[in-house]
C-alpha cells in the first residue's frame, strides 16, 4: 500500500473531511465521492458529464488540491447570475452542502416568470465557481443597448437591470451584495450616499470608462 497524504490523515478522517469535495483536474472539476478502504484509490465524479471516475489516491498531495477561486458573483448563463458564498462547515473545501447561492434582485425578479433559474442544478453552479468567467469593458455596450441584462466585472462587482420594471434607462451597481447606486449609458451615477459615489467612480473608471 502507497504512503500518501490520505494514508497519513487516515482513511476514516480523510473520507469524513473530504466526501464531497470539489477539486480540478487537468481543466476538469470533480466532486470526490469515495476512499477506498485499503487508501490506494479515490473516486470522483466529473461535474460536466456525471461520469465516475478512479484515480491513484498519490494524486491527493495535500489540503491546497482542494483550494477554490475566491466566491462571489457567477453568471450561469446570459441571463442568470448568482452570489455564492461558503456556509461555516468543519469539513474541508467546497461541496454541494456548504455552498450557498442567491439569485441576484433582477436575476430572481426575471426568472419569477420564465423560471430560468431552475435550469441550474448544484452541478453547474459549482463549475461556475471552480472556473469563473467575468465580463470586460467590452461587454459594457452590450449592456447598455440590452443585449444582455448584467454584467459580473469580478467576484464583488455586479452590474445589472434594476428588478423594478419601472425604470430601464439605468442599471444598478452592487458591490457585493451591497446595493450602491446606478449608472445610466452616459455613466451619469446616482449613489446612495458619497461614499457609495466614490466607490462606483472607481469601478467605472476601472471597467466601464
């Protein structure tokens, strides 16, 4: 039997602590889903096809392999975006029980009706998570000639079509899950307050501008 990280932690503590856990493989995520008894194997489940797969338990060297992008804001499709965040948990890493994911207000008020939102299972928002895709300036147009209703400029910036129908010349800035202000096509900005003004001249001129 090889010598492993596994095999040091134990099998019983291991597979306690990281059943469940997402990782990345060669561009790939996984879930793990089992340690064999005699420590010599893993099995794992690829989050694209949820085909099961085997690998040498060599290949767990450590806690880092099951490290994971800073959460935040994920787009799931053109139309729905998430804020993802991790519930307190005393195993390691990120599974399906410990991730946490809100619609985001338009996200949510959109999908009432078209029901969109339930296209995504726990699957594709973990890939989302392990492998995040955000928009650049070059989306803004699109943005502002309603190609797309939001745009996630990083994990903590949002920037979308207001929930209420009543006004669609403007898009609402979050930073995080905090509500700041809006912008319109102009980038004229309406905040909250000045400090939530500095903040949103800082995003614009950073990704917008």
């Amino acid at each position: 039997m090889s010598r492993s990280f596994v095999n040091d932690l134990g099998r019983n503590y291991a597979h306690e602590n990281l059943s469940g856990a997402v990782f990345m493989h060669e561009g790939v995520a996984y879930s793990l889903e089992d340690i064999s008894e005699d420590c010599d194997e893993f099995s794992a489940t690829n989050l694209t096809t949820g085909r099961c797969k085997t690998f040498d338990v060599d290949m767990i060297t450590g806690w880092k392999m099951f490290k994971y992008p800073k959460l935040g804001y994920r787009s799931l499709s053109k139309d729905v975006v998430v804020w993802c965040s991790r519930a307190q948990s005393y195993v390691r890493g990120l599974n399906a029980n410990n991730l946490r994911t809100a619609y985001s207000n338009f996200t949510y008020t959109f999908s009432e009706s078209t029901g969109q939102y339930n296209n995504f299972n726990w699957r594709d928002k973990m890939r989302a998570v392990l492998m995040p895709v955000f928009h650049t300036k070059e989306d803004m147009p699109k943005l502002f000639a309603g190609e797309i209703p939001h745009v996630v400029l990083n994990e903590d910036v949002l920037i979308e079509l207001p929930s209420s129908p009543g006004d669609k010349e403007v898009w609402e800035v979050y930073f995080r899950t905090n509500l700041l202000g809006s912008i319109d096509a102009s980038l004229n900005i309406t905040a909250v307050d000045a400090a939530n003004r500095k903040i949103i001249e800082r995003i614009v001129n950073k990704y917008v501008a």
